[in-house]
C-alpha cells in the first residue's frame, strides 16, 4: 500500500502535464486558478483514505470540511447567532470525525470517486458561482486527483 507522499508524487507527475496542456492550450491562463486547480487536487488526492478512523487525513480532513461547510452557512444564510454556526460545526465535524467506515470500502470505489468530485466542485461552485467551463475544469482536476489514488492503490507499489 503506498505511502501519502507517494500517492502526491504520483498525482502531480500527471497533474502537471494536465495543467501544462491545459495552459498549452489556453485553455486555462489565470495563474491564481491553477494554484486553486492544483490545491484542491492535491486535497481529492488524499481524500480516499478519509475512511481510515485513526489517520490524520481523516482528522484534518474533517476539521477542513467542517470549517468549510460551517462558514458557508453562516454566510449565505445568515446564521444570526454565534452559538448556532458553533453547533452546526461540531455536529458536522462529529459526523465527519467518526462516521464508522471500512478501510477501503466506499471510499475506494469508482463511484464514490465521481460523487466526491461533483459534491466537491458543486460546492466550490455554490461559493464562487464560476462558469460551466470552470466547473468542468474543476471537476476534472477533482477527479483525477481522487481517481490516482484508487489507481495507485490497485497498482500496489
């Protein structure tokens, strides 16, 4: 089973001669949104071994996830009060946190693969509201990051 650090090196070997082709291509040219592209790949590329209950992905992935999920609430609908985002957050960091999984399970198949990455970029969307072109272009970049994990795991090495 590799390691984190491989399954990063592995995804940004690939990652850099999609965004390289992209760029190429013009069909990406705004530096700030490769940085974005390659962040959240890199977040999709660790993301599947969120089901490993004692790993530090799990941990931070799920305090990450909470924080985000939490903002954007009170954000967009106007939690009025401290106390309801700081409930909202720990219970969605609770969930996150200790939602009881199997190693490899859920979290490593094809289908789990392509939720994740359209949640992820329809969430990305609902806060950024970009265009159809860009959510096409995140939700690439999401999946392959996801999808290199699952390939590497099944490679083995």
């Amino acid at each position: 089973m590799p390691s984190w650090k491989v399954h990063l090196i592995f995804d940004m070997i690939i990652l850099i001669v999609i965004l390289g082709t992209l760029y190429g291509w013009g069909l990406i040219t705004d530096y700030i949104l490769i940085i974005f592209l390659t962040l959240f790949n890199l977040l999709a590329t660790i993301s599947p071994d969120i089901d490993t209950p004692k790993s530090n992905i799990r941990k931070y992935l799920s305090l990450l996830l909470s924080v985000i999920i939490t903002v954007y609430l009170i954000i967009n609908f106007s939690l009025g009060s401290i106390f309801y985002g700081l409930l909202g957050f720990i219970i969605v960091y609770l969930v996150i946190r200790f939602f009881p999984t199997k190693h490899r399970g859920a979290t490593h198949k094809l289908w789990f693969s392509l939720v994740f990455s359209l949640g992820m970029t329809s969430i990305l969307w609902f806060m950024f509201n970009f265009s159809g072109f860009e959510f096409g272009i995140y939700f690439l970049i999401i999946f392959w990051g996801y999808l290199s994990h699952l390939i590497l795991d099944k490679v083995g090495f």
